[in-house]
C-alpha cells in the first residue's frame, strides 16, 4: 500500500469513514489484518463506488459483500498497512492541511444525513462530535451541537450537530452532503 498514491484529503475521508462506519480487527488466529466499511446498498451507491475507488488507487484489492439482512453493503480488504493506519489516533494528522476537511467529509458520508436547509450528524461519541464540531467553527462554518432526546430504544446517549447549509463552500469531498445539497449527480470520476 503506497499512501502517496491519494490526497492528504482523501486519507483524511477514509478516517472519517472509518471513525463512523469502519471496522478493523486482527484475527491472531489466521494472521489476516482486516479493514471493513459498511455502507447502505441503496442510498449510497457513490460513497461505495469512491471508496472502492480509493483502496484501488492504494493498490489494494477491495471487495463488496451484499448483507440482505440489514440493507447493506460491506467493502472489505485485508491489508495490515491499511489496518495500522486507521489505528492511529486520527488527531495526530488534523494539522496536515486537508486532512480535516477530509476526516469531516468521510465522516458526513458515514453518519450524515442532509435536505435543502440543513446537514444533520448523529452519532454517541461526544469526542468525535466536538472535533468536528471544532474543525467546523474554524472553517468559518456555524453548527449547533446538543443531546438528543433519548428514546425508549437508545442505550447510550446520541448527540445530535445541525451545520449550516454554508458547508458547500468548502472544498469538501462528502459525497453526501453534495448529492443532497445540491441534486446535481456525482462526477464519473468518483465511480470506478
């Protein structure tokens, strides 16, 4: 795996990703180091297609695996580089210029969801949510961070982040927040 193939941006979209909708793990018993992404096989047919994207340009051989059960599609590859490198802690990069707005991308495609007014965050990982909450206030871009009313279903408290319809003029690459913002189809590029 060579990490100079993509953009300091995009490493920082596959650590948002992961952060929201990534599993790694090292099976001790057959020695295979595995990094696993699971998305919505409906809804996010393009996130799928640019991360799949993505391992190919890391010279790595990604594979889709259909889960009926729960609507979703798993994008899997074992690679111990790929393993070691979403195992850092992410803050160590946030510095690296575009590697924030990356993380924030990747992270909006994972547990974001958008209409014409707003983009709205959810997730239980307070720590995660003021980071972004943080790399949002220092681009300029307004958001409001609070506590979701619990349900009789939530077993962990969920935190909830309304951002500013302003986040389109970033130079972000969430794929979501411009499919949703904005109607218009996802580049050709982004599809492999």
């Amino acid at each position: 795996m060579n990490l100079e193939k993509i953009s300091v941006k995009e490493r920082g979209y596959l650590f948002g990703l992961y952060e929201g909708d990534g599993y790694i793990y090292h099976n001790l018993r057959d020695r295979h180091y595995t990094v696993e992404f699971f998305l919505n096989s409906k809804r996010d047919k393009d996130i799928i297609n640019f991360v799949h994207l993505l391992l190919r340009k890391l010279e790595l051989n990604p594979f889709l695996i259909k889960d009926k059960r729960f609507n979703c599609i798993k994008v899997k590859v074992n690679s111990k580089e790929l393993h070691n490198f979403l195992n850092q802690d992410y803050n160590l990069f946030l510095n690296d210029k575009g590697f924030d707005i990356g993380f924030l991308s990747g992270f909006i495609d994972a547990e974001g969801s958008a209409n014409k007014s707003s983009l709205c965050l959810t997730n239980t990982n307070l720590e995660i949510m003021k980071i972004a909450s943080n790399i949002l206030k220092l681009k300029g871009i307004d958001n409001k961070l609070s506590l979701r009313k619990k349900s009789i279903k939530d077993t962990k408290p969920i935190y909830s982040m309304y951002i500013s319809v302003k986040f389109k003029s970033l130079d972000h690459i969430s794929l979501k927040a411009e499919r949703l913002h904005s109607g218009v189809e996802i580049p050709k590029k982004y599809c492999p």
